[in-house]
C-alpha cells in the first residue's frame, strides 16, 4: 500500500466499523500510514495513524 491508495478496516478502529474506506494520505514506515476515513458521502470522518494490520487494499493508484 502506498499514498493515495484507497483502503478499507478489515478490523474494528478507533470506534469506526469494518468495511469503513479511506485514502493513504501518508506512508510512515511501510506498518503505519496516515488515513483520512469518510463516510458513503464522500465527507471526512476524520484522520488517523492507522497500522497496516487493520487495511485492506481496495484501489491502488
């Protein structure tokens, strides 16, 4: 996974459900990466420092 890739949780995360999507807005160190989640709207939900365990690549650009 890399910057802008859209990912999903495959995990439970900082109280968002499974299936919740997002975009990799940054890579840190190939295990945690920056993801500003949003909802079926298309509207942030909010940004977090999310491990790579909890993502599930969904398009990679």
């Amino acid at each position: 996974m890399k910057e802008l890739d859209v990912v999903k949780l495959i995990k439970e995360f900082n109280s968002l459900p499974i299936g919740t999507e997002g975009t990799i807005v940054l890579e840190y160190d190939g295990t945690y990466f920056e993801v500003e989640f949003f909802d079926s709207d298309g509207d942030t939900i909010d940004v977090f420092t999310t491990p790579a365990d909890v993502l599930e690549l969904v398009v990679s650009n």
